[in-house]
C-alpha cells in the first residue's frame, strides 16, 4: 500500500507567481471500474485535469517527488500511462508570450482579457444596442467584484419567451469559457440579421465570467487555480471552493471532498460561496422567465454532458436530453471536424456531485440542462493557445444554435 505525503503547495514561487517547472502531466488508461475507483481516491491529493473513466484517459499534473509516487502506484495498480505534458511551465510561458496585448486594446479573440476589461465590454455592447441586450448585476464575490449577466433577444411583452442560461468560467483556470461565452454575445448582437429568428424567439442570459475572483487569481498568480478565493475561518486551511461541488443538489455526496486543500472541496455547506449564490438566486427569483435549457460552458475533453453527476442513474426523460445533445455535438462538429462525446456525467465520467447542471436539472427550474466540455483532449488541457479561441468559438456556438433552435420549434415542450 502506497501513501501519498503530498504538499499544499508543491511547486517553487517567483516574484510573487505560482511556477510549474518540473511539473508533468500523467496521462493514465484506466481499464475497469475498480481501476476508475483506484484512481478517483487520488482525487485528495492530485490535480486531476479530467475526470476518471474506463472509456477513455485520465490526465493527473504532478511534480516533484510525487511523480515517482504516482508512478508506483500506477504500476502496481496496472494502470497504464503515459507523459502527455513534459513541463507545464514552458505551456504557461509559451501561452503567456502569445497572449501579449497592445497597451488599451479593446476586447478581442485573439487573446485571453481580464475581468475588467470584460466587464466593461459587455457594458458598452450593451448600451449601444439597448433595442436588444440589458445588463443585469446579480452580485458579488468575496473580494467584491461585480457578477455581471447580459441578457440577449428582441423585447416582446406579449409572449413568455424560452430562455436559456449560459455561463463561463465556473472553474478559474478554463480561460477559453470566458473568451468563447463574449464571442458568441459579440456575434449575437454585432451580426443580428443572421440569427433574427433566435433573437425574435429566444431570450439569451449569459454569465461571462461566473468565478471572477479566481479567474483573476489564475491570471497574476497562479495560472492552475481551479477553485473560489473564499477566506478559511481556520487559518491554517486553504483558500478556495470548488464552485462546481457547491451546489444545493445532493451536496457532499460522491466526487466531493472536505479537504479544503482539494481541488473538489465542496465547502462547508451548499451554497457557501457567493458565486453560487448569487447565479442561483437570479435564476430562482426571475419568476417572469421561461427558463428551458441550462449550459455550462468548461474545459477540457470535448464532451456534451448531461445529468446526473451525483448518482449512476439517469433522468427519466434522458431520452430527450440525449437526443437533443447529440443534434448539438452533430453540428458542433460540422464545423471544423473536432470530435464530441455525449452522455450523462457518470455513464462517461465518474462522480461529482454538487454540479451546476445537476442543480439545473433537479431545482425543476429547466428541463434540458448541459455541461459543454470543449478544446481541447489533452495536448494543451487548460493552457489553450489563443489562437484557438475564435475556431472553438465558432463550432460551440453551433451547438447553442441548435438548443435556440429546438426552443422555437418547440416552444412548450
């Protein structure tokens, strides 16, 4: 039996920011359930970068004295593997010098931007086409910053328009979620005449940027920070929620952890963080929307998913979610080639409970509900070259073409 002794903190610092020479990233193929199981235990100590599963692999950053734990273990285990990334910091380095702007650059798809200058885009996208799009600030974070929702579609009073909910960026270090949720608003608004049916038909909500905090984080200290930066009342406890294990469906149960140093700590109760509860209180008390389908936008693995995350059970009209994801993956796909899973989280993944979809789905408030995973399958993982925003973009906002477009064609179902 092997025992892990891993650190809170098990890479170097430098003038202030979170450094990851050394640091690899595991690609492992587990091959049976039990396997699955083996490897999910890990999920305590290790930055798993996705999920465990048997139908496909599992990727684990790890540096140090660590990578030769973990490959004892995975020995010994039978579970093969591979070095997919070499060195995580020369990613983050080679992304950094891409990612270089002009002093005052206005929003763009060729670079990932900060919440500010995101914010400020969607206030000026917003005022200069009130005909069609509003904003709406639903709350705030821990460290005070604005949770802006902009809503989408021509104004008719006289008709309860289907409505979808998106958001981006629930996981900090998913950067491409935030680039491609502002492409497909830009696109929206700045080229209407192709999509006047949607916008006539369909009232469009999108959160940007749901975890501004650690989105902020990720970008001036470390660019691997996944969760919230929520204060410990402890003071030897680490900083941080994993937003997406805090919501009030199933809390706590399987794929969650109470280790605040974990990268899926669930908090210490449902709906701790203000994120979540700011999101789900907009929802639940827009008592004059017809919310119909939820989509939450992460990276990486290329994957429509549905509920439930919390249990290897399946919705009674899975059926219906399966159908209608699998028209969205087919057209995504269409696009540039690239490749989509669909099913529910636990039929592809294992376990994670406490999700923003699985609340979608069980609060009763939409009946379609969606985690869109895309670019890419592991040759960048979270570190996405900026010059594939505007590509995933573009074959993603298929798929949310396809949910605006079943709305109309079937405005009661």
């Amino acid at each position: 039996m092997l025992i892990f002794v891993v650190c809170c903190v098990s890479y170097t610092l430098a003038v202030g920011q979170v450094r990851y020479d050394g640091h690899e990233v595991l690609r492992t193929y587990p091959q049976s359930r039990s396997q699955v199981e083996k490897l999910a235990t890990l999920r305590e100590v290790f930055d798993f970068w996705t999920e465990p599963r048997i139908r496909g692999p599992t990727d684990i950053r790890i540096g140090g004295s660590d990578k030769t734990s973990l490959r004892n273990f995975l020995t010994q285990s039978g579970i093969p593997f591979e070095v997919l990334i070499p060195d995580v910091e020369q990613l983050i380095q080679e992304e950094r010098k891409l990612n270089v702007k002009a002093e005052n650059a206005t929003l763009d798809w060729e670079h990932y931007f900060g919440v500010d200058d995101i914010h400020s885009w969607l206030e000026n996208i917003a005022a200069a086409n009130p005909d069609i799009a509003s904003i709406q600030d639903i709350g705030q974070s821990t460290e005070g910053r604005t949770l802006k929702v902009i809503k989408i579609g021509v104004p008719n009073r006289n008709v309860s328009k289907p409505a979808i909910f998106m958001d981006g960026g629930i996981h900090a270090r998913e950067w491409i979620a935030p680039a491609i949720a502002t492409w497909f608003i830009n696109e929206l608004i700045n080229n209407r005449s192709q999509h006047q049916a949607i916008l006539e038909n369909v009232d469009i909500y999108v959160l940007p940027t749901f975890n501004v905090d650690g989105y902020e984080y990720s970008r001036s200290n470390d660019r691997m920070w996944r969760k919230t930066r929520s204060k410990p009342s402890n003071p030897l406890a680490c900083a941080g929620v994993d937003p997406n294990r805090n919501f009030d469906h199933h809390f706590g149960g399987p794929g969650t952890s109470t280790n605040t140093c974990s990268e899926i700590y669930k908090g210490p109760e449902a709906f701790s963080e203000p994120e979540t509860r700011a999101m789900s209180n907009f929802i639940l008390n827009s008592t004059n929307v017809n919310w119909r389908i939820y989509v939450a936008l992460h990276s990486y693995a290329q994957m429509v998913l549905t509920p439930w995350g919390y249990t290897y059970d399946l919705p009674e009209d899975y059926t219906d979610l399966k159908t209608l994801g699998v028209l969205a993956a087919d057209a995504l796909t269409a696009v540039h080639g690239t490749d989509y899973e669909v099913g529910s989280v636990t039929e592809i993944l294992s376990p994670g409970a406490g999700g923003s979809d699985d609340w979608a789905k069980g609060s009763g408030v939409f009946k379609y509900s969606y985690t869109l995973e895309v670019r890419d399958q592991g040759r960048y993982g979270f570190i996405l070259p900026p010059e594939q925003i505007i590509p995933t973009a573009e074959e993603t906002f298929e798929a949310i073409k396809v949910f605006a477009r079943f709305l109309i064609a079937h405005p009661d179902e």
